[in-house]
C-alpha cells in the first residue's frame, strides 16, 4: 500500500471511532444546562464534580512541583543545602 492509501485508511478509521463513541462523550443538552445548577449548597457532590475538582487540583499540584523542582529527590525544601 502506498503511504495515501494507508492515511486515507487510517482518517477513515479515526472517524469512523470517534462517531461511534461521540453518543458516550457528549452529553444531552438538558442534562448539561443543569450540570453545575442540579444540586443545592449543602447537598453532596455528584461523582462528575469530585473527579472534575481532582484532575484540577492534581494539574495544579504537578504544575507547582514541576516549578519548583530542585533536583533531588525528594525535592523538599528540607532536602536544600544552605550556600
């Protein structure tokens, strides 16, 4: 095969995937205007919210380490020599 005829094949594939799973990704729109309005203040959070606050707050934490790293291992600030 030729390298056209193995990326024609290969696009056709990945749209062929992705309209299959798009019914999975994608919510109802009724149901995604209410996402983030369906629950009171003191009612707990759905399992959606607490894996959306997570992958948050685990992006932050690497982004802070990836800044701050020093090095070593472990990278604390105990771990620094004084000059």
């Amino acid at each position: 095969m030729s390298w056209r005829q193995v990326i024609l094949l290969s696009s056709l594939l990945a749209m062929v995937l992705l309209c299959s799973v798009k019914e999975k990704i994608f919510m109802q729109e009724s149901d995604a205007s209410n996402f983030l309005k369906r629950r009171g203040k003191r009612s707990p959070k759905s399992q959606d919210e607490v894996n959306e606050q997570e992958e948050r707050t685990r992006e932050a934490v690497e982004q802070w380490r990836q800044w701050h790293y020093d090095g070593l291992y472990p990278p604390y600030l105990y771990n620094r020599h004084p000059i």
